[in-house]
C-alpha cells in the first residue's frame, strides 16, 4: 500500500487541467521548433540557446517560480510532465531545461534573500538569463566533500581559485551558482554557494567537452582565477553550501528520473511504431513473440519509472521527505532508459544503427541519465542508507 498511500492519502494518478495544458504545449512546441533540427544540433554540438529563449516565452524556464518573481508559479507536477515531453522528442533540450530548473533557478529560489531573488529569479524564468550550477570538480565527482576550488575571504569580498568541469551551460550561462571551499576539507559545514555573472573578472570557461550523447546540451569547464565576489553574492550563511547542494539534488533527482522516462518514451513510441510497419515473412515483425514480448516489458519499465518519478514529484509538492523516494525514481528511470532505448534499437535491427533513424540519438542520450546529478550507484548508497537509517 505505500506505493499507493502517503499519510493514508490516496495519490491521484489522474491528469489535471494543468498538466494536460503543458504536454499539449510541450508537443506542440517539440513538434514545431525542435524536430527539425535534433540531427543538426546533434552533428555540429550546437547549444541552441533561441530555442530556450523561446521555451522561456512560454513559461518552460522557470515552471517553478512564483508569479512574483516571473515564473509559471507551477508545481513539480506539471515540471515533470514538460520534461518527459520535451526529452521524448530530443534528450538534450530536456537536459538543458532541467538543469536550467532545478539546480541553477531553483538554488536562488530556495536559498536566496529577496534581493537576490528579484534580480535574478525574472531574467533566469523568461529564458532572457541561462543558468549554470557549479558542484563537480575534476577530482571530486560525487566526493564533492573534498573539493579544491576555494572562497579566501578578504574584507567584503571572497576570493575565488579553482575550476569546476562537467557543468551543463558552463560557455553560454549568463549566470552561474557555484559550491566551493570556504573551510576545511572534509567538511560538510566548510563549503559556501555563491552566484557569479558572466563577465565578472577572473570568471572563465574552459573546455567544452566532446560528448557521445546530449550534444546539443553545452558542458564545459568553469574557471576561476583570483576571481573576487562580493559577500552579498554569497546565498545563505557561509557553510551552507553543501547541505543546500544535497537538498538542490533531490529535486534534481526528479528531473533527471523525468528525463529518462521522456527518453524511453520516446525510443518505445519509435519502437512500437517501426514494429507496426516493417515487415518480415509477410507479417509485421509485432506479429512475432520475440517482438511482442520485447515490447510488453518496454512498456511496463517506462509505465513504472513515470509512477516512481510522479510519486516522488508529489511529495516534494507537499512538502514531504523525498531524498529516498527521488534516488529511487532517479535509479530506475535513468536504468531503464538505457534498457528501453537498447531495446528500440534491437527491433529496429540494422537501421536501428543509422542516424536516419531516432533510436540511435536515444540510445546515445540515454547513458547520461545514469551518470549525471549521482551516479546510480550513488542512488543506491542513498537508498540503502535511508532503509538503514
């Protein structure tokens, strides 16, 4: 019954008005906008920053945000519905926009004072501002406790030296918040967040990365050299940082764990399809069991990771604990993915292997999900801790 019940309250896996409302829009938007340029962005690595510029027109760069500060002033919900659309057309726009969402926006949103929030919050929800959001350094992936960027303070400023890499918008993002080392190593209370804009002195971007999948979605270094930030830059008390950043991951959990069931939505729709059409021995190869089946257990994994990924969307909506229930949707729904997209690319046969078709981007897209935003052995260290606790 758990799955079904939170405080003996029964979830309610109906679509409201709203939610119907953004997948239609998303669709429509995938359809008209980004279809006929995913091989395009996906050959030439280009980040297509009007196409978010637009879908921040629309109210898709800041879902979360109150009216008050610009956004749709939505809920996960619906969040998570725009995700799965746009991801089950192009994984690497609904990366882009999750990561946009979830780490860099809702970091302001959730930790910053009102002066930080009206400056940045509007520009970041209209899609006019892209965000970037700073954990990960060469080093320290998910040992993020011993990361080597530094904050010196030096009167009313902090002194920044280091670099961060695998940062998703680290050339093009206008704005970025970062954790970085204002104490000890080792040291959960020893890191701060701060928010850094284009341009300021000693702020750079490296390297961009050269990526198998996600390629239309921008990863690069960020590079700080004797870079010196104002402590009004600084969001919360200093040493909060990295208990800010474990809170920004659980809902960054759910975007993720949303962007693998949009992919394996996705590479099922694609594989349904083609098993309808193309024929072998005079029958289409649905006919088959051995493609039949294949498809049944498609179906059911991506059935599963969407009612994991809602569920945990309805607790963070009420206010509930999520840090078990997210690692769980993130872990399934990033697994299947792969597993889905692998699938599609099986009943596809030999053109399932030519870029002509769309389950060879899916099954390039889809890995990412189990790497990104923790590891799914991370997942399970957080699963198995929270059953352990």
């Amino acid at each position: 019954m758990d799955v079904l019940t939170e405080n003996h309250r029964l979830l309610d896996f109906s679509e409201s008005e709203n939610q119907k409302m953004i997948a239609q829009m998303a669709r429509d938007f995938a359809q008209r906008e980004i279809v006929p340029h995913i091989m395009t962005w996906d050959e030439s690595q280009e980040f297509p920053i009007d196409i978010f510029r637009k879908m921040g027109a629309l109210g898709l760069m800041g879902v979360l945000v109150p009216e008050e500060y610009g956004g749709a002033g939505l809920t996960y919900t619906e969040y998570i519905t725009a995700i799965i659309e746009i991801a089950s057309i192009d994984g690497s726009i609904g990366l882009s926009l999750a990561a946009h969402n979830s780490l860099c926006t809702n970091h302001i949103l959730q930790f910053g004072n009102e002066e930080q929030k009206r400056k940045y919050l509007p520009q970041l929800a209209s899609g006019e501002w892209i965000g970037a959001w700073g954990l990960t350094e060469p080093n320290t992936g998910s040992d993020a406790g011993n990361m080597r960027t530094t904050a010196v303070r030096d009167g009313d400023y902090y002194v920044l030296n280091g670099a961060k890499n695998f940062i998703t918008h680290g050339r093009t993002g206008n704005v970025a918040v970062v954790i970085v080392r204002t104490g000890d190593v080792g040291d959960a209370h020893g890191m701060s967040a701060f928010i850094l804009e284009k341009g300021t002195p000693g702020f750079t971007s490296g390297k961009k990365e050269n990526k198998l999948g996600m390629r239309a979605s921008e990863t690069a270094e960020l590079i700080f050299t004797d870079c010196r930030i104002h402590k009004s830059q600084m969001l919360g008390k200093e040493g909060d940082g990295f208990v800010q950043s474990l809170k920004i991951l659980d809902g960054g959990r759910i975007s993720i764990a949303a962007l693998g069931v949009g992919i394996a939505t996705g590479a099922f729709k694609a594989a349904l399809k083609y098993s309808q059409e193309r024929k072998q021995f005079d029958q289409p190869i649905s006919s088959f069991q051995g493609i039949s089946f294949k498809l049944a257990d498609m179906a059911t994994k991506v059935e599963a990771a969407r009612l994991l990924t809602f569920r945990a969307g309805d607790l963070k909506n009420n206010h509930k604990p999520v840090t078990k229930e997210s690692a769980m949707a993130k872990l399934y729904s990033s697994e299947i993915a792969v597993e889905v997209a692998n699938d599609a690319v099986q009943i596809f046969g030999g053109y399932g292997y030519i870029k002509d078709f769309p389950v060879e981007k899916f099954y390039r897209d889809a890995k990412l999900c189990t790497i990104g935003e923790g590891t799914s052995e991370i997942q399970k260290l957080v699963i198995s801790r929270a059953l352990l606790k």
